[in-house]
C-alpha cells in the first residue's frame, strides 16, 4: 500500500499542541513535531474543550479532585466552579462529531485533555497515586476504544512515535473497509496484510487473532468484524521489540531462501544480526530486504503492512 500526501487523513489534536494560545494563561503549548513535521502528512483538527465550553481566556485554572476513577474538575480559587460535566458532556458530543479522524493527539497533564497520569487531588490536599484522565478524553475515549490516542509529550520517544502513528494507518484503512462493507473475504484479507505487523507487536495476540477468524464461517462478518478489530489493535497498542522485529525480519527471508546466493544471504543475516544487537536501526536491514524483493517480488509478501505501514519519508524507523 503506498502511502501519499495527496489524500491526507485526520487528526485530532488539542489546539495549544498547534500553537493556539489557549491555555488557562493565555499561552500555548506548541508541538513543533505535530505543527511541522506531522502537519506534513495529516489534517488536524484542533480542539480545546475548555474554551469550547466558555471558560475565558486567560481563566482560572481547573484541576481534578476527589475520586482518581470518578474525579471532579473544580476551580483552583473558586472551588464552586465546576465544570466536570461540562467537560464529560463536551468529550461525548466530540466522540459523535470527529468521526471522520484517525487518531488523537492531546496535551499530557491536562485536567480536561491528559490521557493519563494527570493529577487528581484527594480531600487532603496532596495528588493521589498513579493520577486519573483528563475528563474530556476519558469521555472521548469510552465511546471510541479503538481510535488510536497519544499524548505530545510521549511521542517525543521514537518508538512509541512509530507505533502510534502505524496504528493510525491501520485504523484508517480499518475504516475505509467498513465504507466498502464488511466480508469473511475483506477481514480475513485485512487479517493477512497485519500478519507481520503483528508478528512484531504482539506475536500471541497474532495467533488468538487467527483463531477467531476460525470461527469467521460461522458469524455474522458485521458482528464478528469489530470484535476482531478491537482485538486487533489493543495488539498494535504493544510497541515492536528489537528481538520481536529481528524474528519478522526472518520469516521474510524465508520468502527469498529460493531466491538468493549465498553471500547475499550472509549479508542479509549479518544485517539482521547487527540490527538485533543494537548496532544499526531497523531501517537498514528493512531497506535491503525491500531491495531483494523488489528484485525478486512475491504477492504475498508486496501486500503485507509491515514493510510500509506509514509513509516512508516521515522517516519514522531511522531510530527504532
């Protein structure tokens, strides 16, 4: 599957991640990777629940309080001012309304927006352990499970970076195959081009995977399709090791043992083996494992995810 900049998909993002100066103190929080270098490939939706629902700009801030699993968000000054339903209510109208993107990026800490770890002060005064969600994203969240959502602050790390933005693309290919309407033939397809991209991820949910569309003949496709799906992408949500993406890299050799020489073949394997032990990234024995097949290609092979689940000029396995 080639990916381009001619039809991008779509985002949402928390609008002080694009520079938006609509944080409590009238500031911003801008991300220069989203604003610059994701923008390249993806529209944004920018969105800030608390302005949307009429908290000024500057404002007094809000935190959570009470219950981490059922908080409040209250005023710092004015312990009155509550603004927990508001917030919730604001995240389930936006679940309905954004339901053309394929992923969210919101802002971490945030008491409206943080997906987790955000601060929830207990009657005492002091944070309790572990933290909760910002409301708005907990609401967001329970009605869109399987959406694809990270924090700016998490995506500074390379490979959490690559795994949200390949389960995005998974997400939004997901998407246009339910526009097309489901089949036993488009599952077990989509099924088949994940193979190795869950391989990586996760190789036991890889097979539990496999043998829920077993039972495919069985159900309803409509009513089996999001059961696997949800499956599907709490798998992606584990990020690749070197040791999982080192056995992938073999099992694609596999598909050449018939095709090349020996010296070819050691050359493969030492590359793998450097990649494996930390010496080079993942990039470099990818690049000459796509070399060798598009010398010697293979149906099977062209179709998988794995070998470009996103565009390769974000360039996003140069450091993996």
């Amino acid at each position: 599957m080639q990916h381009t900049n001619g039809d991008k998909l779509k985002l949402g993002i928390s609008a002080c991640l694009l520079g938006a100066e609509v944080r409590f103190n009238g500031g911003h929080k801008e991300s220069r990777l989203c604003s610059r270098t994701l923008a390249e490939h993806f529209d944004f939706v920018p969105v800030c629940p608390e302005v949307a629902i009429g908290l000024g700009t500057p404002r007094e801030p809000i935190r959570l309080v009470g219950d981490p699993q059922a908080p409040r968000a209250l005023g710092t000054v004015h312990r009155e001012r509550d603004v927990t339903d508001a917030l919730s209510d604001y995240g389930t109208r936006m679940a309905g309304e954004l339901h053309d993107i394929s992923g969210y990026i919101v802002m971490q800490k945030s008491p409206s927006c943080g997906l987790e770890r955000v601060k929830v002060y207990l009657e005492n005064g002091y944070p309790a352990e572990g933290g909760g969600t910002g409301l708005y994203t907990a609401a967001f969240c329970r009605l869109r499970p399987d959406l694809p959502v990270e924090e700016d602050g998490r995506l500074n790390d390379p490979v959490l970076r690559e795994n949200f933005i390949t389960r995005v693309y998974a997400y939004a290919e997901w998407q246009r195959l339910l526009a097309n309407g489901l089949t036993r033939r488009a599952i077990t397809d989509f099924h088949a081009r994940y193979k190795y991209q869950l391989m990586a991820s996760n190789p036991l949910q890889y097979k539990a995977l496999g043998r829920l569309l077993g039972e495919l003949g069985q159900h309803d496709p409509a009513e089996l399709g999001p059961c696997y799906f949800s499956q599907l992408m709490a798998a992606l949500k584990k990020c690749a090791t070197r040791r999982t993406h080192s056995n992938v890299l073999q099992h694609l050799c596999g598909y050449l043992k018939q095709a090349l020489g020996s010296p070819e073949k050691a050359e493969m394997q030492a590359l793998i083996d450097q990649y494996r032990s930390g010496i080079v990234p993942l990039v470099v024995p990818l690049t000459l494992l796509k070399h060798h097949f598009r010398q010697h290609p293979h149906p099977y092979i062209a179709r998988q995810a794995y070998l470009q689940p996103h565009p390769e000029n974000l360039s996003l396995r140069n450091a993996l």
